[in-house]
C-alpha cells in the first residue's frame, strides 16, 4: 500500500518490533514502568526540561498541556489552523472549560501580534481570564521562524501569559532549518511531540514541561481515562523514534520535494514548490477532476491519497522516491 494521507500511517520497523518485545515493563499508574520512566526523564533531559509524561496521542498531550496551563473560565490564544482548535474535537472547551480564542494565521503560519493584542481580555469577570498563548510547529507543512518565535516569547513576557508549542511535527522543523531542537523548544513554557506521525512509532506522544505543570498533567491524565499499566512495550518504540528516526526526516521532506515536482506534470494539479518546506505538498486540483471517482480508482491499485482542494499530500518513511513514481504513474492514467 501506498499511503499518502498522513505520516500517521507508518509501521514499525523490525528493530522497533524487536526493542518492543525486549522492554522491562512494570504498573505505569503505579510509576513501575522502567521503559517508560526511561523514556519520560531521557526525553526531559535531551530538551531542557524538567519533567515530561507519556501520553496516548498527541491530542491528549495537547489536552493536558492546556488543562495543566488553565483552569475553568480561562482562555488560551491560538490559531484559526490550530490543530488543538479545529481538530481535535473542541477537547478544551468540552473537557477543560476552557475558551479558545482563535486568530486567523498568516500566510506562513504565524499570528499577528496585533491581533492577538487586540485579543488579549482584561480583567473583569465579564470576560474569561486570557492565560496561554498556543503556537504549532511545523503548521501545514510550514516552519516558524525562529525570529517569530522568540518574538512571541517576548510578547508573552510582556503580557504575563505562558506559552505552549503544538510540537507533533517539531522534529520536522529543526530538520528543516538545521536547528537541534532545544534552539526551539527553549522559548516554550510547554510542549508536545508526537512520537507516531514521522519519526515513526506505533502509538504514543511526550508532553514536556516543569515539575509542577507535569504532575498536574499526571493528574489529569489519569481522571480522562489515559492511565497506562505496563506501556512501557509502546515506549520503548518511541525511544528509538527519537534516538534512530530524526535525521531521516530530511529524505521525507526530500521526497515531498520530488512529489511536488512530479504533481506539477499532471493536467490538472499545481502545486506551488515555494511552500514545500517539510514534508507536506499542497495541490491545487482542477474542479472538473472527479475527486470521488480518483480516490477510488487510485485504492484499487493500493494508493492512498485524501480529498480536497487543495488535496493534501504527506511523505513519510513508508514512502520512496519510486513509490511517487508509482502514483505519477497510476495517477496520470486515472485522469
């Protein structure tokens, strides 16, 4: 199968099968699991943080991130892309009462500081209490400047807010720009890895914060059901994620280079190379190409590709410069 709907959908290699198989497991409520406290106080130290815990899923962290930054009536600052906004199910405002305020991004991913200014509430029990700025890094496939970034931390500063990294893809980005992650991650009061999209485990994401903000996640984790016994057979998956797996994301974004290169010579596809940043490709698909038709067409030769316009392409490590060859290919012969 080829699969370009998400980098959700790698598999786990024979090593990673291995190490799983091999980890020392133990009751991870209880604090037993020697795999997963491994893996929570490697990954605090490797960042520059002092604690961190291992989550289900990347919307989970994101979730705790957020209940452990704010209380009931609280708000956070995000984007109108956000994914803890607009795609992981209103878990704030339904789990956490808490109030997203969501900004519109620009063209690169970023919010305007003026807007968000403007958005910032004032004290008054009108109004819910303005706690926490969220960013997301990579956003669509784009990188934050770095410049941006300690700008926003400077702003947070100014207005007495903490600030919080959606980082599921931010291995992509200190890729992208030659960074090693910590010149990132050090701006954030909190943030997230997701273990399972490109780096490529089988399940599991990292929040990462202080002692203080950890424990109250631990809390949390535990009263929504994310109280994990012997994990630490999924941990260790991710461990070797994070020490085997980063460098390699370059070719996937080599890839996603390639794949865009090739999309631009099929009738009815465009793509424009100056946003291919990581590994994501945005199409632009011509509106008499039946989509529902393609899709279908294309699953019957063991290719996975997802609707809309513009249609949303991902590399991952389960993908090859000839598998896009395949689907050039496969492609061309369905229009």
């Amino acid at each position: 199968m080829i699969d370009f709907r998400s980098d959700t959908v790698t598999r786990p290699s024979d090593k990673m099968r291995q190490v799983m198989a091999a980890a020392l497991v133990g009751d991870d409520v209880y604090g037993d699991d020697t795999t997963v406290n491994d893996l929570e106080l490697w990954a605090a130290e490797r960042h520059g943080f002092e604690a961190a815990i291992y989550c289900t899923s990347g919307t989970q962290a994101n979730l705790l991130a957020l209940m452990a930054h704010c209380e009931r009536g609280d708000e956070y600052l995000c984007g109108q892309q956000a994914h803890n906004y607009k795609f992981e199910g209103g878990g704030a405002a339904i789990l956490g009462s808490i109030q997203p305020q969501p900004l519109e991004n620009n063209a690169d991913g970023s919010i305007p500081f003026s807007k968000l200014t403007a958005a910032i509430k004032p004290l008054d029990p009108h109004f819910a209490r303005t706690k926490l700025l969220s960013l997301e890094n990579t956003i669509n496939g784009k990188v934050l400047p770095l410049e941006y970034i300690q700008q926003a931390r400077e702003f947070v500063n100014q207005y007495g807010l903490q600030m919080h990294l959606d980082g599921a893809r931010v291995y992509n980005a200190a890729v992208a720009m030659n960074v090693d992650i910590t010149e990132i991650v050090k701006y954030f009061d909190s943030f997230t890895i997701c273990l399972s999209k490109g780096l490529g485990a089988p399940v599991g994401s990292l929040l990462l914060g202080d002692k203080t903000l950890i424990a109250k996640a631990r809390r949390w984790r535990k009263v929504l059901g994310g109280g994990m016994r012997q994990a630490g057979i999924i941990a260790a998956a991710g461990k070797l994620a994070l020490t085997e797996n980063v460098e390699r994301l370059a070719d996937d974004h080599h890839n996603a280079r390639y794949l865009a290169e090739q999309l631009n010579t099929v009738d009815g596809f465009s793509v424009n190379l100056q946003h291919i940043q990581t590994n994501m490709a945005f199409a632009k698909v011509d509106q008499h190409i039946d989509q529902t038709q393609l899709i279908a067409t294309l699953k019957q030769q063991d290719i996975l590709i997802s609707g809309g316009n513009p249609m949303r392409f991902v590399t991952h490590l389960d993908i090859t410069t000839a598998d896009i060859d395949t689907f050039i290919a496969a492609l061309k012969s369905a229009l």
